[in-house]
C-alpha cells in the first residue's frame, strides 16, 4: 500500500537531524501558521477535532488532556516532554529524536503555545545519550534562528526549553514518576487525583505529553485538522503511526503508517517477515511488553488503539514483539518477569513482592522443578496484582503473565508435567 | 571546608542551581557532573551536594542508589552493559553475554581487577532494532555477535 511518509519524511536523508536540512524542506512553516493564524484556545480546539491520541501508550485524546488545565493564570504552567522510552521492544521515539528533532521541537513549541507554557522540559531516558546531544544541539540552533527564546518570530510568545537526562529507571516514563525525577527525587508514582494537568511540576499544572504525540502536532500545524482527521480510521484512530517490530523478524526496524494498518501486512511486507523461514510465527505482542499477548491464530487484526482493544490487547507504546515457533514461552515470560521485578519502583507492596514470587514460580518451572498448581498460581498472582497498585506498572505485569497464561497454557502445563522445558528438550539443548 | 570536586565542577553546579525553578531539580544534573569528573559518586561527594543544594545526605543518598545509572564505586574505564531483555533475548543477548564473561575473565557485575573493563547486564536500551545491543560507556553496537564482541574489543585495546 502506498503511503506517504509523515513523520518519517526526512529520515534516511543524510545530515537531517541539522535545522538547514529542516528548514529546507519547508520545516517551521507549520509553527509560523499557529502563531499567525490561532489564538491558544483555537489550536487546542484544532488538536482536538484531528483526533490525535498519545502515542506514549494509553492513547488518550490531545487536545482533551490540554483541555483539562485549570482556566486561572496564578501558576506557571509547564510542559514535560516524555522521552523515556523505555518500555521493551520500543525504540521509535529514539529514531525521531536522532534523525528528526526539528520535526518534534516544531511541535513541542506550538503545544506550548496553545497551552500558554512558557518552560518546557524534555525529559531523556538517561541510555540516550545521542539522543540528547543531538537533541541539545537543536534546541541551541533553534534559539539562534529565533524559534525559542522570548519573542518567537516577532509573536510575543516565548519559550524555553531545558534537557533533563533521566538516569536508568524504566518507571521514569510514568508519567507522575517523571515529574518526581524531573524535581530531583526518586522515581515514585504519585496516587492519582489529583491528575498533573492540575497539580504537576512543582505542584502547578502540568502537560505530560509523548515526543512522537508531539511531532503529530507538527503535522496538525502544517496542514490542518480536517486533513490529518482522514488518515487512519477515522473518527476514533486517526493519523500516522510509528510502528516497531522487533525479536524474530527479517528486517527489525520502525515503519510508519496510517492507524489501522493490518499487522501481517507490516509483518510480512514492510520487514520481510520471519527471520527464519523454517520457523513460522508462534505469538506477537503487538504494543510493547506490558500488553497482552495475540497467539498466530489470533495475529490477523490491525494496528489501532480500538481495533487492538476488541482483540483482548492494546496499542500500548506500539512495540511490537515477534516471536517464532522456537520460542519457548515460559522462558519469554520469565525473562519479563525479571525485567518488572527489577524494575518495580518497591512503594505497593502487592508489585514488589509479587513481581519476585512470579520470578521465583516461572524459574522453578523453567528448571524443571515446577508443580502443576504453579501454573494456576501465576495467574492467581496476577489478579491480586492488578488494580491494587498506587501506578498501572501493576497492571503492565499483570497482563503480559495473565495472557501468556491464557494463551499458553499447554506449554506452562508440560512444563510442570516432563519437569523440563519441551522446546529445549526437542532441540538437545 | 574543601571541595571534593573541581572548581570547574563547583562552578557549574551553581549554574545549575540557578536555571530551576527549584533548586531540588539540580540535583540529577548535579550528580552526573560529578559521576563525570570522577567516573562514581562518592559518600563524600554525595555529603557536599547534599550541602550545595540544602538537601540531607541521606535524602541524596536515596536518590542515588534509586538509579542504575549512578555509580556508588567505581566502574571499569570501560563500562559494557549488555541488553538482557526480551527483544534481544530473541536474538541472542544470553550467549554474548557468556562470551563475554569468558572472554573478560568476569562475571556479570563485576570491575576486573586491573581497572580496565567492568560488565553488566542492563535492562532494555531502547534499540530493540539493533538486537542483540550494548553500550560501552557513551557509545552504541549493534547487533553484536560474539566475534562483533571480539573486534570492539580488540580496538579498545
Ligand atoms: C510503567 C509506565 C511506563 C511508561 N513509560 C512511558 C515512556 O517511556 N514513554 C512515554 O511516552 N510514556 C510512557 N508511559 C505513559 C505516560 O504515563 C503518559 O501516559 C504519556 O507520557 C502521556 O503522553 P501522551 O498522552 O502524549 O501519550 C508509561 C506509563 C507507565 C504506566
Ligand atoms: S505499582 Fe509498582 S511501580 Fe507502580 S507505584 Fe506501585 S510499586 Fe511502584
Ligand atoms: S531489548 Fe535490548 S534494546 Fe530493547
């Protein structure tokens, strides 16, 4: 299917990170439209009716989050850019951090401008560090060119923005958690309400927004609404999309198309299908591994926040996952369940310890010293796990155990049944 | 009193103390500064951010042990963190790291003795594409098979 490139448009050619490169092909002209020709109310109003939902995972609309900050100016207001970006199997923030910042820059000063913001934040997972050299350097060459600063293009509007290196904390990329490391602390969860539109940074109101989310704001800038509303599958999953496919894949990599793109044709044709031919898909977890598994038989569906949700997963962070008929599922589960254990940030108790006893049951079973009733356990974990928790990092282990599970359940069965793992077994291993 | 850190380092600290809203903000910025300076963060050097920013030590001490990143005794000169995840599990994270165990004479999260290289397995990197991936301090591989390993080696050396 012929698609356009958006947000990939500029990358692939050589030196596009650089503002000239930008500039050149007609970059900044979306900001120089919203400056001219909207007031903020109007581009809230315009994010708004293109339909454009975050792309950092829970795919809430734009425009209405930016709605929700309070009417009053007594307190400053800020914007965070979330560039954390650190959910497996997720790497497309990087790419357009690395090859098109000016794309994401142009649409993080036109959201602060719509919600009259005058300091802005980008938060950078701390691993990213060209990333954050060549994202400093941009924001430095957009000073020079006077698209920051305090009179932006003779607007009367200013903004700065300041670089905030996060420093190896995957919780960081909540939302209240990153506002907990942007003022210097550890990375805790706040309990929600109060949401950050109304007590944020610092305690004033505050939009959190993702950094791809904010390059489709470029787009809406350049071209308007109603052209952006009919990409995708409107009304409800419009717009662009940047997709990653990694693990047993031909060509991993990020590809970009319109919302609602079916998996097995980005699967198949953009990347090249399986790595191995000899090895047929077994499962893919379509939107990052905090999202619930889809068994082959269950992979026909396409890419969009409700098409995804009728399928019993989510879009999620839209990293997709490949796994072949080699793979060992239990195995997968349990190196997840390492990653969450590691990375539970220890306030509730149901997820730091949980996590652990789910590490301790899916090592027991992948040794070959598991029970039948662990495999019932892990779900039973699970279920006291979800909704019991001060952050959704609950609910980011408790889906991936209660879908592998589900799906799976043979496999965790014969585990406990040879004492062994089959796959390795087969394979002499 | 003394300072643990360079003037330089000092100095810049206060700049750092002036671009926030408020002054808690600097203390990441603030601990990356001196992690640069002397490649780890001391007790000492932790006791006199502590004091810059008009935090208590334990409060810091807190924050940085809250973050892999931040290095409580030193690391190898070059530090190589291997992606351990599941994206580069599939593509053979496991068997480079027992390559490099091997071919380093160390175990996972282990400085060797003479200085040179430490190694640790790290949680996903964000480069899922490029599996299986590492970091050698700043820089980026991958993929990375073991014979990939053993020429990145052999050109630190
Ligand atoms: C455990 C956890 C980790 C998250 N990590 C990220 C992340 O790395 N990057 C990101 O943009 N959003 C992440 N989110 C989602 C954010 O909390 C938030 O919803 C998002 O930044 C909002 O931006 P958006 O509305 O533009 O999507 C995470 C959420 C949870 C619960
Ligand atoms: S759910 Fe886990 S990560 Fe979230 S606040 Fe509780 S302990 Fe921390
Ligand atoms: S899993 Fe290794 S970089 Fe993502």
């Amino acid at each position: 299917m012929a698609f356009e490139p958006l947000l990939t448009r500029n990358v692939g050619r050589p030196g596009s990170e650089a503002i000239d490169a930008y500039l050149a092909s007609g970059g900044y002209q979306g900001l120089k439209r919203v400056l001219r020709e909207f007031t903020p109310e109007k581009f809230v109003e315009e994010v708004k009716s293109s339909g454009l939902r975050g792309r950092g995972g829970a795919g809430f609309s734009t425009g209405m989050k930016w709605g929700f900050l309070p009417k009053g100016r007594e307190k400053p207001r800020y914007l965070c850019v979330n560039a954390d970006e650190s959910e497996p199997g997720t790497f497309k923030d990087r790419l357009l951090i690395e090859k098109d910042p000016h794309l994401v820059l142009e649409g993080i000063i036109a959201s602060a401008y719509a919600i009259e913001c005058n300091l802005a934040f980008f938060y950078i997972r701390g691993e990213f560090h060209q990333g954050h050299r060549i994202f400093q350097k941009a924001v430095a060459e957009a000073h020079a060119r006077g698209y920051l600063g305090r009179n932006i293009l003779g607007s009367g509007f200013g903004l700065d923005i300041i670089m905030y290196r996060g420093a190896g904390a995957y919780i960081c990329g909540e939302e209240t958690a990153l506002l907990e490391s942007l003022e210097g602390k550890r990375g805790y969860p706040r309990i929600k309400p109060p949401f950050p539109a109304l007590v944020g940074l610092y305690g004033c109101p505050t939009i959190i927004n993702n950094v791809e989310t904010l390059a489709n704001v470029t787009l809406i800038a350049e071209r308007g609404a109603a052209w952006y509303a009919a990409i995708g599958r409107p009304p409800k999953n419009t717009g662009p999309k940047l997709f990653c496919l990694s693990g047993h894949v031909k060509r991993p990599g990020v590809y970009e198309a319109p919302l609602g793109v079916p998996f097995l044709e980005l699967l198949n044709e953009q990347a090249g299908g399986m790595a191995h031919p000899s090895r047929p898909l077994k499962a893919a977890v379509p939107g990052g591994s905090s999202m619930k598994i889809l068994p082959a038989s269950k992979c026909d569906v396409l890419l969009d926040f409700d098409s995804l949700a009728a399928a019993g997963t989510s879009l999620g962070s839209a990293g997709g996952i490949v796994m072949d008929t080699g793979t060992c599922i239990v195995g997968a589960l349990l190196n997840l369940a390492r990653f969450y254990a590691h990375e539970s940030c220890g306030q509730c108790t149901p997820c730091r310890e949980g996590t652990g006893w789910l590490v301790q049951i899916l090592v027991r079973l992948e040794r070959g010293d598991g029970r039948m009733e662990d495999v019932g356990l892990l779900a039973d974990i699970a279920g006291r796990i979800e909704g019991n928790t001060v952050c959704p990092f609950g609910e980011a282990i408790a889906w991936p155990v209660d879908s592998y599970v589900k799906e799976f359940r043979e496999e965790f069965e014969e585990h406990a049944r040879r004492k062994a793992c089959p796959l390795r077994a087969a394979a002499g291993r | 009193m003394t300072i643990p850190v360079h003037p330089e380092t000092d100095r810049r600290i206060d700049d750092l103390l002036a671009r926030f809203p408020q002054k808690g903000s600097a203390l990441l910025p603030a601990l990356y500064l001196i992690q640069e300076e002397r490649g780890w963060v001391s007790e000492e050097s932790m006791e006199y951010v502590a004091g810059k920013i008009g935090l208590s030590p334990a409060f810091v001490s807190g924050v940085v042990s809250f973050y892999t990143m931040f290095h409580r005794r030193p690391v190898g000169r070059h530090h190589i963190q291997i992606c351990r995840t599941l994206p580069c599990a599939l593509r053979g994270a496991d068997s480079l790291m027992a390559h490099a165990r091997s071919r380093l004479g160390i175990r996972d999260g282990e400085t060797r003795a003479d200085g040179r290289y430490s190694l640790v397995s790290v949680e996903c990197l964000g480069a899922c594409d490029r599996a299986p991936f590492l970091q050698i301090n700043d820089r980026e591989h991958g993929p990375v098979d073991p014979a990939g390993l053993d020429d990145i080696l052999r050109r630190l050396e």
